[in-house]
C-alpha cells in the first residue's frame, strides 16, 4: 500500500527565509503533483512532475522530483506572506495506474514578517 | 478554472438521514472524483469513476455509495449519516490526457456537518 509522507508537518518561517519540503513515498511512481489550499477553499494544482529530474518553478516555488530516491521537494525562496497555505504532494499508487491520486496529510505554512 | 460546481456547499444533517451531494462538471472530463478532507488526514479518496455507469470504491468508501449517470454529473450518498461522516467533501475531476496525466482539478467543497 503506498504511503506518501510529507515533512514538516507545519512550518512557521520568516518572510524573506529560504525552505523546502519533502515529500516521501513508498513504491515506485514517475510522476507526482503539489497543490495549493488556502484556509477554507479548496485545492489548487501547483505543479505536475512527470519524470525522473523533473524541475518546475513558478515564483518563489520550485519543486523537483527523484524517482530513484521516491522523493520530491518544494523548495521556497524568500518567503513572503502570501505563500501561507496548505501544500500537499500526490502520487499514483501504482506507476502503470495513474488514475488515482494518493495525498500525503499536507503542510501547513506560516509566514510571519 | 475548470468547471465545476457541488451542490449544496453546506449542509447539517442529523444522524440516520441520508443524504446526497452533487458534482457537476462541464469539461467533459473523463474521471470524477470523491474525496472527504478531514484534519490530520489529508485528503481521502471515497470513490471514483472513470465513465458513465463505471464506478470504484477508494480507500474510505464504506458508507458511501456514488453513481454517475451522465458525464457531468456524479452523485455522492450517504443512505444513513453517521457523525463520523461529518467532513468537508471535495469533488474533482480528470482526464488521463498528455501532457499532465490525470491533473486533478477541485470543486469548492461541501461542508456536511451530522448530528
């Protein structure tokens, strides 16, 4: 059963500090997504990874995935207050079935000046 | 943004009435999608379909029934609410199309509270 793994769990940073998530997971998979929740709304697609050194950046948001390690980080530059959110990464539970998604539990950012 | 509306967006039930929420797209996509948010767990998969008529059940589907009638449309039931039930429900759907195989896009969500 693939297990997906995020850390940390919540993050409280200062504006203009560098980060990075990680997310983990369990079986083999060659593609993986991040989202975005704002408190109480819903999701919103971040960026699709979709091979092995997979490297996408939107702002001060980059993400990159290594399939051989089974991880993907999302990688925050100069934090400012309007990235606090919820992100959550999602994998495919199989590499060959990619018609379902499983979510890792999310991590909460704060960004405080 | 993609398509897609649920209906109601908030709703309070009492224990034992059933109850059905609705997702309606118009992007003509191919997969919709059932999920239930609840804190500390992330987002869980109740069911799924992946065309009219064919349905799946995800990793929290007891309880739960769907059915998908036409395209756009895919119900989600609760014949009998449980407290356990109560969670914010999320729709999206998909289409396993290159170039970003099964993106999934969310509806706003259903606030169903029971009890």
């Amino acid at each position: 059963e693939l297990k997906v793994e995020q850390n940390p769990l919540f993050l409280s940073m200062q504006e203009g500090k560098n980060y990075t998530i990680y997310c983990n997971y369990s079986t083999t998979s060659d593609r993986l997504y991040w989202y975005r929740q704002d408190p109480g709304k819903s999701l919103e697609s971040l960026f699709v990874l979709l091979s092995n050194g997979a490297v996408k950046q939107e702002g001060r948001l980059m993400a990159s995935l290594d399939t051989k390690a089974r991880l993907s980080t999302l990688h925050i530059t100069a934090a400012v207050h309007d990235l606090s959110a919820t992100y959550f990464c999602a994998v495919p539970p199989r590499s060959y079935n990619t018609d379902k998604l499983i979510f890792g539990t999310g991590t909460r950012l704060q960004v405080f000046p | 943004d993609a398509g897609i509306t649920q209906s109601p967006r908030h709703k309070v039930t009492e224990t034992g009435t059933p109850v059905t929420l609705r997702c309606h797209q118009t992007e003509n996509h191919r997969y919709m999608y059932w999920y239930r948010q609840d804190p500390g767990h992330g987002l869980r998969l109740i069911h799924y379909s992946y065309g009219v008529k064919d349905t799946d059940k995800g990793e929290v589907s007891d309880g739960y029934s769907v059915s998908r009638s036409k395209t756009e449309d895919f119900l989600l039931t609760l014949e009998s609410a449980t407290s356990s039930q109560t969670s914010v429900y999320f729709c999206a759907i998909s289409d396993l199309t290159v170039p970003s195989y099964n993106e999934q896009f969310f509806g706003p969500g259903t606030r169903l509270t029971v009890l």
